[in-house]
C-alpha cells in the first residue's frame, strides 16, 4: 500500500466519530476493548466493530492476553498522514513568505 492509499484508508477510518474518539483514548496507552467500551459509553460488541475497522485500517494492533483482547496505536500511518500533511505546511509556509516578501516590498516603496 503506497502512502496515498494508506492516507485515504486512514482517513476513512478515522471518519466515523467513535473511532476517532477511540484514538484519541489509546494516545494515552493500550486498553482492552473492555475499557473502551466503558470509556465511550458502548455496548462491546458496538466497541469490537469499530476497533475491527482501526485494526483493518493498521491505525491499530492487537494482542490477546488470555481472553483479553489488548488494543494500541500503531505509529506508522500517523507517520504518513503526518508526512502527507508536511507538504501542505510547505506549500502554506511558502505562501505566507512571499505575501511577506511582498509586504515589505509595498513599505518600503511608500517610505520617503
């Protein structure tokens, strides 16, 4: 999978905004389906649906600790989404210097 479709993947699973939510739960460590269930009001099997989608999406991985089913972020499609966003604040901070190239310009024309 290129980064391009990693992104767009990426970006469809963090669309739905209780999968979003989970992610902003696991940023702060691993918790059992169990957990995040509780945590956003869920009945579990709602919480295995959603937590199916972020693990066939890789913004998640699971390992299973006797009958426990433990969840945690995976870095890399953060990685690239971050990257992908990169050349954005590229193009932006170019912008921005011109725009003040183009400022200084107009002042220093107007002084006497």
């Amino acid at each position: 999978m290129n980064n391009s479709d990693m992104n767009l993947t990426t970006l469809s699973a963090l669309a739905e905004p209780n999968r979003m939510k989970i992610v902003q739960l696991l940023r702060d460590g691993p918790l059992a389906v169990g957990e995040i269930a509780e945590h956003l009001g869920l009945r579990q099997p709602q919480a295995s649906k959603h937590m199916k989608v972020l693990s066939d999406s890789g913004i998640v991985e699971v390992r299973v600790d006797a009958n426990r089913r433990i969840y945690s972020l995976r870095p890399e499609p953060f990685q690239a989404m971050d990257n992908w966003l990169q050349s954005f604040r590229n193009v932006m901070e170019d912008r921005l210097d011109n725009l003040d190239n183009y400022l200084h310009e107009l002042q220093h024309k107007q002084e006497p």
